[in-house]
C-alpha cells in the first residue's frame, strides 16, 4: 500500500467513523464534526496540538466577540457596522502564511454567524457559538485519532527512491502599505454585504454571506472568480450526491445504511482528493458540501434537491456580487499613480 492509497483510507475510515459517532449520539449540531474532521483529515500530516490550539483560541475569541456583537450591539446599528468592519479588517489584514490554517474562515464564522443568528433571538445566538466551539474540537480529536491510527509511514516504500518535490517559491509578500490597501478592499465588499443580510435580516441565506466574506479574502476579481469556478464545480459534485444519497435513504431509512453510503461517497471522493489531478481541490470542497447538505436533508421535512439549489443559488450570488463590489471597490481604491499610467496608456 502506497502514501496515496494510506491517505484515502485514512480519509474514509476516519470520516465514516466521525459520522458514526457524531450521527449516533446526535448532539446540537451533531452535523458540523465531520465538516471539521474532513478539513483536517485532508492534510498530509497532523497539525500539532500547538497549532489546534490556535485554532480553537482563535474560534474561542471570535464566538466571544459575536456573542458581545448580538447582545449589545445590534440594538446600536451605526456603532455595530463600525465594530464589525474593524474586525473584518482586522482579519483580513492579518490573513498571512504564517497564520494558521482556515484561520481567516473560522474567525470570520464567528464574527458575522453569531450575529446574525441572535436576530433570531440571543438563546440561539449562544446554542450556534457553544455548538461551534464544541463541534470543532470534536472535529479535531478524530482527525487527530486517525492520524495516530493511520500515518504516513504504514505505506511500503515503493523500489527506486524518487526524486525530492521541490517547492515552488512563496510568491513576494506584499508591503505594509499594500496590505492595508487590500484590507481596506475586502473589508469593505464584506462590510457592505453584512449590512445588506442584517438590515434585511436574512438569517435564512447566511451562507451567501459567508462565502462573500470568504471570496472577499482574496481582492482580485480574477481571484474571485476563479473562487467562484471551483464553490460552483463543488457545489454540483456534492450535491448531485446528496440527491442520490438521500434517494437511497428514504427507500432504506436505517443508520448503518446511512454509513455505507457515506463510506462509499468518502472512498470516491478520496480517490479524486488524493489523486493529484486538476479538480482534486473541487473533489475536496465537494466533500464539504455533501457533508453539510447531508446535515441539513437528514431531518424531517427535509428535500435534498431543494438545498441543493439553493445553495447553488447563493454561491452563485455570492461569487456575482464578489466580483462586481471588488472591481467596484478596486477601482475606486486604486493608487492615483496606477490610474494616471493607465489612463495615459489608454489616451483617456
């Protein structure tokens, strides 16, 4: 057994295990663990207790600031708006390689979710913020398990030593001043959509909200949408999963048939994730997406389809809006220098 093959089993047999358990006990927001375990399942090696650490701190601190947000705040809309664009900007400007991994993502979930929920009311509010933190350090210990359980170095060393992957070099960090400029930028496209979801209190469509703030991380509009490209592909991968996933279900609605079919979607997925070919990162985010469409399609009164297309609606709304505020924004953002070399170069 090769790395590779190591890596889909460890992937399925981790992921199905953390649905067993999950699904099993059923706690509030039993459905996010392995959202969670898959995110960290996917990597190579385990990312260290320090590192997780950080990770659940930082989600820690990001609940905490969007429980004061929801208790306090959003009775004070103009006093809100600004709090919240600091912490984007905040978030945005310290989105750096040496930053965590998914760090920018949980912290921004934290910010604006919470929230956003304790429209609904503050008992929500705190059952979302608790069930998060909770959820996540579940989702953490499995993948940290099955890494112990199923590293690297099970897989046989294949004859003849191949040559050592040379890393390509980390692309020019931007200066001090450029970073700010592309803090400024994604700061306000996310701003500007958190003010529309909250003043229209849209609680319902969230997630278009949390992919704009997520693609507004990278303030380019070729970025964006090649962003977008990849949410929609994963978007259609994993939803036409779910559809024939939970077809199956309601002709046999039992939980170990429930597993199978999970261990049977996981193993495909893994294949592609572990393959190393073009799409593999849209076969990883598909993953996601059955993982949290088969959260919301397992209760009652609930039809897969119909999440399906809407939440093809929202990444496509999200992406649409994305790209039209950051060229929007850009534009007028733009350093006067570059807009005179331009301007002059078109004859304008």
């Amino acid at each position: 057994m090769n790395v590779q093959a190591v890596k889909i089993v460890r992937m399925t047999v981790g992921l199905t295990a953390t649905v067993a358990v999950s699904y099993g006990i059923a706690w509030p927001l039993f459905f996010v663990t392995p959202i969670f375990a898959a995110i960290f399942l996917v990597f190579p090696v385990w990312i260290g207790w320090q590192m997780a650490l950080q990770l659940i701190g930082r989600l820690i601190f990001s609940l905490f600031i969007g429980l004061v947000i929801s208790e306090y705040l959003l009775g004070f809309p103009v006093l809100c708006i600004l709090i919240v664009g600091l912490l984007l900007f905040y978030i945005y400007y310290n989105d750096t390689p040496a930053a965590p991994p998914m760090a920018t993502l949980f912290m921004t979930i934290g910010v604006i979710m919470v929230p956003i929920m304790g429209l609904s009311g503050a008992e929500l509010a705190h059952l979302i913020a608790i069930g998060l933190w909770f959820n996540m350090t579940c989702g953490l210990f499995f993948a940290w398990v099955f890494h112990r359980l199923i590293p690297d170095n099970l897989a046989v060393q294949e004859a003849g030593a191949r040559p050592a992957v040379v890393k390509p070099p980390s692309p020019p960090q931007p200066t001090p001043e450029e970073r700010v400029r592309l803090a400024l930028i994604s700061t306000v496209v996310a701003l500007t959509a958190v003010v529309l979801f909250f003043s229209l209190n849209l609680a319902q469509y969230s997630l278009a909200m949390l992919y704009i703030c997520f693609m507004a991380g990278t303030p380019s509009t070729v970025a964006s949408f090649q962003v977008m490209k990849a949410n929609s592909l994963a978007t259609c991968l994993g939803g036409a999963a779910i559809i024939v996933v939970f077809n199956l279900l309601v002709a046999v609605p039992t939980y170990f048939f429930l597993l199978a079919m999970v261990l049977l979607v996981t193993l495909l997925f893994a294949v592609k994730i572990f393959s190393g070919g073009a799409h593999a990162a849209a076969f990883n985010s598909g993953l996601t997406t059955f993982l949290v469409l088969l959260g919301s399609s397992t209760g009652v009164d609930q039809v897969a389809s119909t999440n399906f297309y809407l939440r093809i609606a929202q990444v496509l709304f999200a992406g649409l809006f994305t790209l039209i505020a950051l060229r929007v924004v850009e534009h007028i953002l733009r350093p006067r220098r570059k807009r005179v070399k331009r301007n002059t170069l078109t004859g304008v």
